[in-house]
C-alpha cells in the first residue's frame, strides 16, 4: 500500500469513527397525551392524576434526564407533528388544524358567523408542491443526508391520502411501518387486525402489521416490536439511526389494553378511563422496552431519548367518563383548547453523555423546538432548508437546564379553526401568546382577550387583563405582529366578507 | 362423555375432514402478459416469439393440467381484474377502462370528438356504494364466508385511494400484501424499495416489502416469498385457502430481473426486450416456486392453480423495442386493442383430482368465467350475489376440454373509452363481439363495423363484413341488445350531444 492509499485509509477510518460517535436520536411522540397522563408529577407536587396512572419507565426517564416541566404543543395533533418535522409554529406552516384523511377536505366544523380560515389543508408535503399544502425542508431528510439512518413507526397524519405527505418516505424516512394519512387507528386490537377485517376496512385500518394480524398482539406492543426490529440494521452496521417512533396511543378509540386495564377496573375506574389508564401503561411499556433493547445492544449511552406528546389530553365526555374539560386538572381544558390543558404537554429528554440526569428545566420550549434541537444533537450544521425556521434549540437546557438566550422568549399558539361543533373552554376560534410568566388568550368569537399569570394562576382561572392593560398590549401587540409577519390563516365573517380582527385590533376592555 | 356430545363431536369431525377436502384454489394472474409471452405455444405451432421466452414452469403447467387456447380478458386491466372479483362482464359492470389511483380522476384521453363515457372510473367498491364506483359481492368474500382463508398478494388496483376498493380487505380477503390503488410498480428492484425511496415514493411506491428494501430481491420474488409465507398457516390448520397472487410483472417499467435478464442480452435482444423477458421468466420462475413449495407441503394434489392474464401484451414503442403493434404476432395488435392482441391471453388450470393432464380447450372462455368456475370448485352454492353474474363456469373443460353447454356463447368487449392520445389498430372507442369463429369489430370512431373468421384469419387481416353482411346484422344486433341491457356506458358527441350509435343502429357498407 502507497503512502496516499494508507493515508486515505486512515481519513476514512478517522470519518467513519467520527461519524459512529454521533449519537442515536429517538423521538418518543405520543398522541393525546396530557400533562397529568402519567405518574411523573409535571407541576410543584404529586396530585390526585398523577397517582392515577402508572408510567414506570417515564419515571426513570424523568430520573435519567430532564424534565421539562413548560413543554408545550399545540392544541391538536397534524399542526403539532409539521412543526416536529419543519422546525415552523403552525401560525406559521399554515396547518392549523388537524387534517382529514382525504384529500382537499377541510376538517372545520360548519359555523354560521365565520367563513372557513385559509388553512392549509391537505397538510404537510415535504418539499413538493401542493396546493393547500405546507411545502417545506422535512427534518428526516436533513437527517438522512447528513448519514442518519431514518425510520418512522406508528402514526404519521402529516399529508391527506394521494398528497406525497401522506407516505413518510416523502419526508426523507427510509423505513415506514404503520404511517399513513389517519390519525388514529381503526382498532387497537390484532384480533382485529387493527381494522384490516374483510368488508369492514376503513380508511384509519393500520397498515404494515400483517404478521400480528389475529394475535392478541396489542397495536402499541406491536408498532414496539416492529421498531426494535428496525433498529437492529443500524446498530449492526454503526450507523447513527433516528427513530421517530408515533405511538397511535393513547387517542380515541379508547380501547382496553388486556395487558394492563384489569387492576384499573380494581381500582374502581369506570369502563373508559380505565381502558385510557391501560392505553398510558401499554405506552410506558413500550418505552421502557426500547430503553432496554438498547442497554441490550449497548447502544443506551449513545442514544439520545426525546419524549413528547402532540397535543394535550382528550378531555370530552364521552368518550372519557365524568366532567367534561376536568381530566388535566390542574390544567384548564383539554384537547383542542389554547388553554393549559390543551397544549402543556409531558416532556423528557435523555441525553446520557450531555443531560444532567434528574433535573428540571421550567423554561417555556414548544414542539417547533425540537427541529433545531435534534439537528444540534446530531451535529448537522449550515442547514439549508426552503422555510425560516421558528424554533430554538433547547440543548443548552439538557446540561444546565436553562437555556439563557431567551428566558422571555413569547410562544404564540394560533387555531382560527372550529374543531368542535359545540364551542368549548378556549376551544373553537383561539389565539394565545405566553412570554414570561405572562399569557393572553384572544376569543375571536368573543373579540375579547384574557390574561393570566401563569406562575401564580397554573388554571388560568383569573382574568388580569383589567388591572394590566399595557400587559395586554404589549402581549397583543406581539402575537399580532407575528401573526401578520408569518401571513397566519385568519378568519373573515360570513355578514360581511372582514377580516376577524387581529388581537391588538380589539378594543381593550 | 355422553351419547349427545360424542354424536356432536362425531359431527363436527366429519363436518371438518369434509372442508378440508375442499380444494385450495390460486389465481396466479399477470400483468399485461401476452398470449405469445411463453415457450407454451398457444396457438397451433410453434412460432418465432414462443422460442425467445423461457417459461419452464407454465410447459410443466400446460403439461399436469389444461391449457385453454381461446382464453380472453378485456384490453386494459382494472377491468379484468374487476370482472374477475364480480363475475360481470367489463361493459356490464361500467368500469371499461384503467382506474387512476386518484379519486374522481377519469384516465381518458382528451377527445375533440367525443364526451367521455359515464363509465365507473372510480372502480370496484365491493359492497360498499360509491359515485362512479361499482357496488357488486366480491368473489374472495363469498369464499371467506364459506370458510376458505383468502389471501390476496401484490396488484389490487381495484379502486382510486380513498374509496373502499383500494383496500383489498374490503372485498373479503384476510391478508393483503403489497396491494393497493395503484396499477403498476414504481420500481421492481428492492435496492430502489420498490419505490420508497426518502423524498421520491410516487403514489406506486409498492407497500408492505419493507423486509426486503435495500436488498437485491425483485418484486417478483418478494412477493412470491411472502405468497408462500401467508400460505403456512392456513396449511398447518388445515384450512383451505384462496391466493390470489397478482404479480405486478410485467407491466412496464421493463426494468431487469438481473437474475435472468443477460441470457436474453446475449441471445441479441435489445435491452428492452431482454428486460420484458427477463420479467417473464422471473414470474414463471415464482410459478415453479409456488409449486414446488406446495409439493414440499404436501398439498398439491388438493391445490387448483389458474393461471391468467389481465390483457394482452404492451405492444407500443417505447417502452418496447421494435414495431409497434407487432409484438403479439400473429395476433393483431396488443394492450388496448380490441383486435386478439389486446384480449386473448395464456390461461392454464390444473386441478390435480379433475383435469385431464396435458389436455387443451379450445373453447372460447373470458375472465368473468373465473368467478363462477372457483365457487364451483370451492363447493360454495346457491350463492347470493348483488349483481347478476354474466360468467359461465369452465369448469366441466377441465375433464372432458370442452364446456359443451353453450359452444356458440357471444362474447362480448366493451372499450368507450380513450386509451391512448393517438388512435391505433383496435384501439380507442371500440366495441367486439366473438360467436363461434366469427368476430365483429365495431369502430365508434369511424362508424365501421369489420367481421373476421378467426379460424382461418386468426390475425385479423380480412375484413369479410362486404361478404356476410347477415353474420354482421346478427352479431352487430347481438352486440348492442346485450349493451343496452347491461346499460354499457355509452358516448356522445360533442357537437350535438348526441348518443353514439350502438352497433346494429350503423348502416351497413
């Protein structure tokens, strides 16, 4: 061998070792799950929910990483997973809402006052062209150009069936096991072959799982079988993977999961929600799984762990049991609302080799966040990327557990859409922005604005806006800005054809 | 145990060992295969184009069963395939032409003469009722209820994503592998993933072969694995099973089966060619497999294998080398024809316990005849269909090679549609009917009706309409009273609006 040979060797031997040291990056996302939905107390103490539910492995996640305890998403699922994968606030991506599985088929409920926002859609479809769709760099992509092995497993529900969306490998995945334009599968069950029944089919059967198909094979324990299964290929081969692993858990249907619900039905638990408890452990399970496949092949310390959920808990009676809004408590509302309850969410971040285990970090980070987060963690710089990017790093968080650059950094969360038919607590037509201690919640049906302190008012139960009326300027001034800056969906009025006023347009009480 | 429940279970014993002696039943069938794609000669002697294919396995086919030599499908797929799962024919159940994997997206050509037809472009929706979509009880749903386990492998293409027919369960199959809304592979090379490639899967990206991307298996291949894992189970309970295994060879992309495509390189073919070939022999090679598997299995002698294909072959340059329209010689014409080259197909069945091995019928015999041929193998009577069904059982051919009852049987084609931008030989706007060994070919276009004796002019050469003009009153009144009863989509011109004559309205030369 020459000199040039040997020394070539060497520089791709140095870049092979270079890039092995990557680290693995697994994002764990829940679907529907609240801030309460787990036995990791989120808030100041361990309340009433919070022993409720049993998540172990969340538990010693929280023990082995941070807890971010003002993680936020937004108040429904599609805008939430385009802004994991673009980086984008949905005010911003234009996805407002959650999408339907067809094709240009606005999910809106009908409403007598607005006309239907110009929201986009048809979704998210990576970097094609579509209309009413979000066009923009995918974060999988990026991944997988910089040498990252990429899979998707469980739900997807970024595009609407015949959009490129609608197939993760549109956004640069190259394993897809069960995703697809639904958001929420037909049936839980593989007795009933997650929905794939002969003449009963619909659009939200699940697709890939065949091999589990009349086994009593959970779909939560499944789509964890199956994304084992794919990790073993990289590991083999030293190649950094990114796992995004979308639990269809713990949305609606809400379906007992036989492993677990029994000693919920013991605890006294009617029907729904103990099947919900079941649906949360079958969940923890599936992570605590994970954690162990990877100490198993030795990978663990290499492997960065993010969990999070898109949404917050479903809080509509039914399908859950008792008081409807009530099932985030301390939180306001649940689901679909811009209140805490809909959007505060449960967060954890394991970074073995740069996460101080057991810490807490209460600064404000929202699901945009973790684009140019796991970008950072995976090393991957000068990104070029068709969209401007609305997210901030939280790394910095992960080893001293503020992130410093920002602490009053405004979070701005947009839903001119009506998701319900029945208007409900900061559900149908809301707009918030928290900065600091501070949020304002903006009713475009009520034109009014609300302001809470959220340090001291956890449940936005105490009006401000009247004793702080230059907070709320200031508060409406900036989410206005940013709304007209990234051209948001807004609403017109079916009387007249104006334009819903923009918050610092409202005329402060 | 007592007398009663020993009588029971004497019962039920019986009642089982009676079902497992019910045959299992596969459809091998093609895409877009030719009645001269083989080494089998279909015709009376052997010709040129019989000696460049090798097909090993449909010779030992033709030789252990029976080889039917005046087989026919429809000139395009979707309406084979549908006619198969209904037992309709094509201008009866309305969907005459391709489906586009799109909702509400007729595939014809733009036309300045001609309105499109009011055909069902939406496809076959089993039982479900959708606009422009065929409502009919599907074949593998009669047989699931009669306990058989149905399983369908690789090409669907029954109906536009979003409808129910674009899932294969929906029409009583119990597994489905890799088949979906669209009529053709987006690659055949599993290093492509069959098309699930990050940021480039097209609507054909082929589903559910994860296990094999990224590996040298061709789709032919993976699909014949996972044909003959499905079949492990219901053997092992003793279950008798339907496959449907509908390769999506060799429907262009001509790519190469490299596992066979250099022979045909070095025998002189142009590329193209040796790739058309090699997809041939690749399929025939999971024929073999498939026959050896059930051997292995002991199985075969209670197995009927029918194996056919969805039209006849692609003669259009390019994809295809040569000259146009000659690659099915000495049928006239290829896929979209209406002339022998784009309807009559290869079709063998081999029922160990009943066929005469090595014999050939001659009798004419079409794609609807499937569905009530296989309820009549499975035993399954006295079924209740939504539709009526048109097609006659062939299966008193298979011990005695000829069906006897109906020799002189019409058989119809209904085309109303615009396949190609640019007219050709049979096709674009034509109709058929066959009687005995005459044909009528009705063009809509030119207003011509032409008659051929295809016992002594199976090429189609001689117009004898000047000479018969009672045989082309009878066939051409035969025709239209048949499509005005079965309500056959119809065209109008766009000048007047006016309804295209049916064939005995034509005024004769």
């Amino acid at each position: 061998m020459n000199k040039i040979a040997l020394l070539a060797l060497l520089f791709f031997q140095l870049k092979a070792t270079a890039q092995n040291q990557r680290p693995n990056i697994i994002v764990f996302l829940i679907d529907d799950m609240g801030w309460m939905d787990t036995s990791v107390p989120f808030g100041d103490s361990l309340q009433p929910l919070n022993k409720r539910y049993h998540t172990p492995n969340m538990e010693r996640l929280a023990r082995e990483g941070v807890k971010f305890t003002n993680a936020y998403a937004t108040p429904v699922c599609t805008p939430s997973r385009s802004s994991l994968m673009t980086g984008m606030n949905a005010a911003h991506h234009g996805i407002t809402n959650w999408t339907s599985p067809w094709r240009d088929d606005p999910t809106d409920q009908a409403d007598k006052e607005f006309e239907r926002a110009n929201w986009n859609y048809n979704g998210y479809s990576g970097l094609s062209e579509v209309p009413h769709a979000l066009q923009a760099t995918p974060l999988p992509m990026l991944l997988n150009n910089a040498g990252y092995f990429t899979i998707h497993v469980g739900k997807a529900h970024w595009g609407s069936i015949g959009t490129p969306g609608s197939n993760p490998y549109n956004l640069g995945y190259q394993v897809n096991i069960a995703g697809h334009s639904a958001g929420h599968p037909q049936s839980y069950q593989g007795r009933e072959n997650y929905g794939n029944i002969p003449g009963k089919a619909s659009v939200q059967a699940v697709p890939d799982l065949q091999e589990y198909h009349g086994t009593d094979t959970f779909l939560t324990e499944a789509l964890t079988l199956e994304a084992i299964k794919s990790l073993k290929d990289p590991i083999e081969n030293k190649r950094p993977f990114f796992l995004h692993l979308a639990h269809y858990a713990i949305h609606d249907p809400l379906q007992p999961d036989k492993r677990f619900v029994q000693k919920y039905l013991d605890a006294g638990l009617p029907a729904q929600e103990a099947n919900y408890a079941s649906l949360i452990e079958g969940m923890d399970k599936s992570l605590g799984d994970l954690m162990k496949f990877l100490e198993a092949r030795g990978v663990a310390n290499n492997t960065v762990v993010l969990f999070m959920s898109d949404n917050g808990g479903l809080s509509l009676v039914p399908p859950r049991a008792g008081t409807a809004h009530s099932h985030n408590l301390p939180l306001r509302a649940g689901k679909g609302s811009v209140y805490e309850g809909g959007i505060r969410v449960p967060m954890l971040v394991k970074w073995p080799k740069n996460s101080k285990a057991g810490s807490i970090c209460s600064e404000p980070v929202i699901i945009e966040d973790f684009f140019p987060s796991i970008l950072e963690i995976a090393g991957v710089k000068q990104v070029k990327t068709v969209q401007q990017v609305d997210g901030k790093s939280f790394v910095p968080a992960l080893s001293s557990t503020t992130i410093k650059n920002n602490p009053d950094r405004p979070l701005i969360w947009h839903y001119p859409n009506k998701w319900q038919v029945v208007d409900g607590p900061g559900i149908n037509y809301y707009s918030a922005i928290r900065k600091g201690d501070w949020k304002l919640v903006y009713s475009m049906r009520q034109q009014k604005l609300e302001l809470y302190n959220l340090k001291e008012d956890i449940g936005e139960q105490q009006d401000k806006a009247l004793q702080h009326p230059e907070k709320v300027k200031e508060l409406s001034k900036l989410l206005s800005d940013q709304l007209r800056i990234w051209k948001a969906p807004m609403l017109t009025y079916k009387a007249n054809g104006n334009r819903v006023p923009y918050p610092d347009e409202v005329k402060l009480p």
